[in-house]
C-alpha cells in the first residue's frame, strides 16, 4: 500500500473515531460520576430496576468509549510508523503486511500470523483472571 493511501485512509478513520467520541463525551461519558448520570431526575424514587439498566448502558457507553480511545491510539500510532517507514511492516517479525489487511485494517501492527498469537495470549490472559 503506497503511503499517500494508507495516509488517507488512516485520516478517514481517525476523523470516524473522533466523531463518535466526541458524540459520547458530549453525553456526558467523559466526565460526569455514575452517581451524577443515575441520578433521580424527579422527586420519585427510581425502581431498582431502572437504576439497573442505567447502569448498564452507562458501563456499556464507557466501554465504548474505551475502546473509541483505544483505536484512535491505534491509529495514531500507525501514522507515527507511517512517518517513519515502518508503517506496513509487522513489529513481531518485520515481515510485509498484506495490502488486504491493512485496507482492512489500516493500523495493523502485526501480520495475521502473530496477530492470531496476540489474540490468543490475550484470551488465555483474560481466561485466568
């Protein structure tokens, strides 16, 4: 993949990313307490219930939002290795990164071989926890 397009389609993406995390820090992901975001807004108190699902959506958006920030950070690091010439390579073996993959995939750091290793050291790590 020629750099100019690997560039652009990195750009595109960071743009996506960005988009949707500034929609959940405008909701109030980024700062407001579980307290502040359950709270009553009437002077009835909640059902358990209810306090349950907000709960729930609340973890789920910030879950979200963790991983928002995680791919920008992705992305981010991709154009630092864009920058300086490893872009495109994978960083367990140097090997070439398939063209597919990274039309994919653009801040692919591994090829699909040690990704499906990464992958497996991080199932095994979360299984034992």
């Amino acid at each position: 993949m020629e750099g100019d397009e690997a560039r652009e389609l990195l750009n595109a993406e960071h743009g996506r990313l960005d988009e949707i995390r500034a929609s959940l820090v405008a909701q109030g992901m980024g700062d407001e307490t579980e307290a502040e975001s359950v709270s009553e807004l009437s002077d009835n108190p909640m059902h358990q219930a209810d306090v349950g699902t907000e709960t729930f959506d609340r973890e789920r958006d910030l879950g979200l939002l963790e991983q928002v920030e995680s791919e920008l950070a992705d992305i981010e690091h991709a154009l630092t290795r864009l920058d300086d010439g490893t872009y495109g390579r994978c960083e367990a073996c140097g090997d070439v990164i398939d063209d597919a993959r990274l039309e994919a995939v653009p801040a692919a750091r591994f090829c699909l071989a040690h990704q499906a290793a990464v992958d497996a050291d991080v199932r095994r790590a979360t299984s034992q926890s």
